[in-house]
C-alpha cells in the first residue's frame, strides 16, 4: 500500500475511534471510467464505508485506487457532503491529511463529490 493510501487510512481510522462512528467496510476489485467527471479517472479496485451519520462532514466514502500501483489512492467520493467540510478542505488542500489536486461536484447525484488525488 502506498503511503497516501496508508495516511488516509489510517487518518480515517482514527475518527472513527474519534467520535465512536459506527461503519461498515466493503472492498473489491472494480473497473470504474467515469465519464461524469471533467477529469477522468481510471481505477481497479475500491473501498466502501458507510456510515451511520454525517458527524464527519460526510456519510459514505468510496475510495478509487489502483492494485497494480501499489493501491495509489486516485479518487475519493464523499456523500450528503456539508458545506463546512468543503470549505475546511478548500482551505487546507487536504481531506483527512492528504493533498489532493481538485475537487469536483457529481453531476448526478446531490451532495456528492469527487476529490481526486
């Protein structure tokens, strides 16, 4: 795993502990090309949270990463996504410690974003 996979992680992990998040954990191989996205984006393999809550600034996070890169961290999709939340990672640069190259709103579907690294 690389070490931006490895901080993400780890750094979600921590909030969960945090504020006493329940959450459910899925992962898989998946072959996503997402059109949706003005910046395309290619993975292989994804992990699901769900959560129970928005308490993070979020409900579910979807990981998008690539298994032959070592699960290099490409995208993350965040739902029911609070504004606040948007304007903390706008100003830092960051979501859960790792820099990310932009922030971009689904098309399809509310309060979803894509924050791609």
């Amino acid at each position: 795993m690389d070490r931006k996979t490895a901080t993400f992680i780890e750094q979600i992990k921590n909030r969960f502990n945090q504020f006493n998040i329940i959450h459910q954990v899925m992962e898989g191989y998946c072959n996503i090309e997402n059109p949706h996205l003005e910046e395309l984006f290619v993975c292989d393999y994804q992990i699901s949270i769900w959560l129970q809550n928005n308490r993070l600034g979020h409900q579910d996070l979807y990981m998008y990463l690539n298994k032959e890169e070592d699960l290099s961290l490409v995208a993350v999709k965040t739902t029911h996504t609070t504004p606040k939340l948007l304007e903390i990672c706008q100003q830092l640069g960051t979501l859960y410690g790792v820099p990310f190259k932009s922030i971009i709103k689904s098309k399809s579907e509310r309060d979803c974003y894509y924050f791609i690294f």
